[in-house]
C-alpha cells in the first residue's frame, strides 16, 4: 500500500494540483480580511469579535464554493492521470492489487483536500495577527470548524472520486461537481438539506450562526461515504481492462 501511494505522489509532480490546493484558500482569505478592513466600522460598531468577523467573512465563500470545487478538481485529476491515453488499459493489468490502487489514491486525493483545510486554518490565524485581532483566539472555531468541514465532506470526495475513474473524460467529473455546488445555498435554507451532502461543508463551518445545523450531518456523512466506497471499491475490482 505504502509503494502505491509513493507512486500516485510521483504522478502528481508535475501537476498543479497542490499550488492550487495551497494558494486557492489563502486567496479568499485574504480577501476576506480585505473586506473586513474596508468595512471595519460596520463590523466593529457593536464590538463584535474581530476574529469571529475575519473567519465568517472567510468562511462563507469557502464552504459553500470553493471547498466543494476544490474537491471537484482533486478528485477529477485523480482520475484524469490514469484516463489520459488510456492508461488504465496499462495499470490494470500489473501485478498490484486493486484494492490497494483504489484505496491509495483515494487517500492521497483527501490528503490534499486535508492540506487546503490547513492552509486555510493558518490563513485566518495570520490574517488574524496582521490586523492585529486583539483577545484570546478562538481555536475551536477558526481551528475545530473547519477540520468538521473536512470530515463531513468525504462524501463528496467519494462520489466524485468513483465518477472520474469510471469516466474517461475528465469534464464528466467537474461538471457534475460544480453543477452539484452551485445550489447548495439554496439548498442549504430548506429542510431537505440532509440530503445534499453539498451542503454539509457550509453546515459544518457555520457553528449554528448562519442555519440551524444538525448532529446529523456525522452520522449522516460517514454512513454515505462507506457505502459509496464500498460500492465504487466494488465496481473498480470488477473493471473491464479494455473499458
């Protein structure tokens, strides 16, 4: 297991995959930061928390955009590099168990969405620091928040990730995936939201202050994500060589 996910590393060398992984979350925040400061009064008027504004400015366009297309674009390259010229034609018949290439690039893909978690969290810390956030930091929101965002969005990874090893082309995967992100806010003000796992970053990162969430969304999430797993683990084991 350990030799296939060094080799599904070296496949992503020359990609871009992890600069945009890294630069995409600390873009928005930095924007976010920016708005904060350009409206500063407003926010501050009622003495709100500063770091409570910078992270909420940050944090709506990330949970409910960019995070879901960001995973969108991991999970589809992840299928793209074995797509291009027909490579699965080569991999599928060397002497390496399926399970462990399934499982292996699954994991280096949500390891990835993991890294953009963290360059998030750490984006809003210095955000925080560079305009000079006064009082204690509020880790188990601006830290504990986003790594629920990560847990509840492994639906989205598996659905996305069994849909660009099964399709050749790689647009079938974005497009579905971004097609997908686009109503999760409205989606996310009705009652039927449970059932969109889209929306289960955004609730995940709201901590009560923008929807009512739900403990369900735990449950929920992991019991998705196993059975999608299982049933794309399934299908990639019985794969025809020549499809």
């Amino acid at each position: 297991m350990l030799k296939m996910l060094q080799i599904e590393i070296l496949k992503l060398k020359h990609s871009k995959v992890l600069w945009i992984a890294a630069l995409a979350p600390a873009f928005v925040v930095f924007q976010g930061a920016s708005n904060f400061l350009r409206y500063y009064d407003l926010f501050t008027e009622k003495g709100q928390n500063i770091w409570s504004q910078i992270y909420t400015q940050s944090v709506i366009f990330y949970s409910f955009l960019l995070l879901p297309i960001l995973i969108t674009l991991i999970m589809s390259i992840m299928g793209k590099v074995e797509n291009d010229n027909g490579g699965w034609k080569y991999v599928l018949t060397l002497p390496v168990k399926r399970k462990d290439m399934y499982i292996s690039k699954f994991i280096l893909g949500s390891s990835i969405v993991f890294i953009n978690i963290l360059v998030f969290i750490v984006s809003v810390l210095i955000a925080g620091k560079m305009v000079k956030a006064p009082g204690p930091i509020p880790y188990d929101m601006i830290i504990g928040q986003p790594l629920l965002s990560y847990i509840v969005s492994f639906p989205i990874m598996i659905i996305i990730y069994i849909i660009s090893i099964n399709f050749s082309h790689v647009g079938v995967p974005l497009g579905l995936g971004i097609g997908l992100t686009l109503p999760a806010l409205l989606v996310a003000n009705t009652k039927y939201w449970i059932f969109y796992p889209w929306t289960y970053p955004a609730m995940a990162t709201s901590g009560g202050g923008l929807f009512e969430s739900s403990m369900l969304i735990y449950p929920c999430s992991i019991v998705l994500f196993v059975i999608a797993f299982v049933i794309g683990l399934y299908k990639f084991k019985t794969k025809d060589i020549l499809s």
